[in-house]
C-alpha cells in the first residue's frame, strides 16, 4: 500500500534519490497494477533510472497545475525547457545561456527580454521544478545569481528523463484548437459517458478531487457513483486504505492517518483551522435562518455580505488564528480564505457572487471547551 500512495504523491521517484523505494515499487507495482489500469486508465513507466506513474486527470479543476507557477509565460519556459532538453543525450552538458537562446528563438509571438528582472526570475523557478523533477542537473554554478546578472551562466547536465515529463496522446494534439478539444481528443475511439471512459474518469475525479458534486439534470458521473458505491469503496480501502463517503450532493474520499498524502482538509495550517471555525458559524446561521441554503445546499452571497462574514468570524475566533491571519489586513484576510476555499471546492465565485458549496458544512471545529477566547 505503501508503495501505491508513494507513486500517486510523486511525481517521479528517481533511483539515484530513493533507491529502497525505487526497488520497492519496481517489485511490488503488479500487486496494484490492476486497480491502476482498469479502474484509473494510468500506466506506470519503469526505467533503469526512475519510476514514473502516469496521473491523468478526471476533470480539469481551476486549483491543478504546476506548484509555484503563477504565470502563463513559466509554462511556457517550461514547455521550450524540454523541447531544448529533447536532443540531449544522458550527461550531456550545456550552460544556461544556451536555454536563454533558446527560449528568445522559440517563445511564441514575443521577444523575450533578458534584462528584464520577472523574466530572469520567472526562469530559475522554472529551472528549480526541472532540477527537482530530476530532468537535468547543476553540475556548477548558481541559477540565483542569474536573477541580479543576465550575464550569469550556470553549466548543467542532461540526464534523459526529460522526454518522459510530457504524456504521450494517442493522436497529434496539434489539430486541437481548445481545451475541451484536447480532453475529448485523449479519448479518441471510446464513446463518451460508457463504460471505460466514465469508470476512469469517476476513479480520477475520485482520487485526484477534494469532492465530486452531483451537478444535476442525470449526473452520469455521479450516478455511476450511487450505482457502484459499494465497488468503489471496496477498492479504494483494499489498495490505499480510503474509504469514500457519498452524500446527496456529493461524493469524496476520507483518507485514513496512516495514508495521508498530499495537500489535505483539514491540516494543521491556520487557514484550514480558519475554515473549521467558519463551517461552525455558517451552521450556527443557517440554525437562526440568517443565511439560507438553496435546492443544491449551497449558500449564495453576495460579495458584501460574504466579506462580512469573514470579518466576523475573525473578530469572534481571530484569537486563535495563526499570527499571519490574525494580523494581516481585512482584505489580504478574506481573499487567503477565499483561495484556499476554492482549492478545495468549498467555494467558487459566480455572477459576482460568492457561492458556498456543500462540502464546507461536512467539517466544521471549535476550539476547546477551556480555550478562552479573546476579542480582536
């Protein structure tokens, strides 16, 4: 199980990193190859130097990506990074003002400019993800120095896994035109709502989504998970040890202590404890009838009255937050909370709207009866 919940919190296990746990997968992965391949539609690469599993999404969500990246333009170095590294040879070397000249040849309708300190930056954080992901190595030099001298090199090497970062589709993604287009071109062949298309994506949306909403007018996602619940269940707990729970309105996984993985509600951060506490006093509302749930048990406000909220949950719980939420500015407050919210499906903004979705009312916390609490 171990081994599993590994691959899926990696995005690559490199042999030359974490060699027990390279040959661990690489002699137990049979043992949950089958629950990866029919129920999730992934593969796993195994390679002399690395383990890569294959994590495709069910559903694209507002909240996936590339950690650290906030800029369309460090996709794009990343993307000109491994079109560069496609040539190289393992432990092949080259400096860092050959993928400048490179990303200035290649980058799409622009010149970049390297003087100008967002684009130096904006590539050492995309040279920091390639270097983490194993892709390639400093051999000498510093890629920080890089931010404060344009002229600053940096020699590297090649270590051929860069060819393997990019998924391989079944069919040339360049006849896409847009988003939905390249996700229905992935399933090319397999018609859409049956069969191995909705257990795959159901599993997916399952592992990789904070919840799975039943969206209405005949879900079919949803109702495979009403009708397969039991199948689901027995899965999930057999090879990761999760058991899901399904609601009126939606569906998720609850994830055992012993097999937490990745970035999980609730946690110990003070913006998850912020959202507990919020949970308590959306309840205690909806009990006086001051907020009102719809059809869907959401809870639509404006923006006004959602600020408000959040102000006064700080001024009635603040004391206990982390120093950071506790401190900072009204509205630095209300927009980590809205964010961390959205990443978790809790809310979404509408129509200029805030809207509260279900699962925020599933966990609520309180601090404890001894705890005394201060005004802020």
């Amino acid at each position: 199980m171990k081994e599993l919940l590994a691959l899926l919190e990696n995005y690559i296990i490199l042999r030359e990193e974490n060699r027990e746990l390279y040959y661990a997968i690489k002699d137990k992965h049979k043992e949950f190859k089958d629950f990866l391949s029919e129920k999730l539609g992934y593969s796993i690469i195994i390679k002399e130097d690395f383990i890569k599993l294959e994590k495709v999404y069910g559903k694209a969500e507002s909240w996936m990506g590339i950690p650290g990246f906030t800029e369309i333009r460090e996709y794009i170095f990343f993307i000109l990074l491994l079109m560069y590294l496609e040539d190289k040879n393992k432990e092949e070397q080259f400096i860092l003002s050959f993928i400048t000249e490179y990303i200035s040849n290649y980058y799409p309708n622009a010149k970049i400019d390297w003087t100008q300190y967002r684009n130096r930056k904006a590539l050492i954080k995309v040279i920091k993800i390639a270097l983490s992901l194993g892709i390639m190595k400093n051999n000498d030099g510093n890629e920080d120095d890089f931010s404060s001298n344009e002229s600053a090199d940096v020699l590297y090497e090649s270590t051929g896994i860069s060819k393997y970062i990019v998924r391989n589709f079944p069919n040339d993604i360049i006849k896409c035109n847009t988003f939905n287009e390249l996700i229905k071109f992935n399933w090319d062949g397999i018609e859409e709502d049956r069969g191995l298309l909705r257990r795959n994506r159901v599993y997916r949306r399952l592992l990789l989504s904070p919840v799975v909403y039943n969206e209405g007018n005949y879900d079919s996602d949803y109702e495979y998970i009403k009708k397969f619940r039991s199948s689901i269940q027995d899965n999930f707990e057999k090879n990761l040890g999760w058991s899901i729970h399904v609601h009126k309105n939606g569906a998720m996984v609850v994830l055992d202590d012993d097999n937490k993985i990745g970035d999980i509600f609730p946690s110990m951060k003070g913006e998850s404890e912020a959202i507990l506490l919020l949970g308590t006093l959306i309840r205690e509302k909806l009990d006086e009838g001051s907020i009102l749930l719809n059809s869907s048990d959401e809870i639509i406000l404006n923006r006004k009255d959602f600020n408000k909220l959040l102000v006064e949950l700080r001024e009635k719980k603040g004391s206990g937050f982390k120093k950071e939420l506790r401190d900072c500015k009204e509205e630095y407050f209300i927009e980590t909370l809205l964010n961390y919210m959205k990443s978790f499906l809790m809310a979404e903004e509408k129509d200029g709207d805030i809207v509260l979705l279900s699962v925020i009312g599933k966990v609520v916390g309180n601090y404890p009866k001894d705890y005394v609490i201060k005004d802020m």
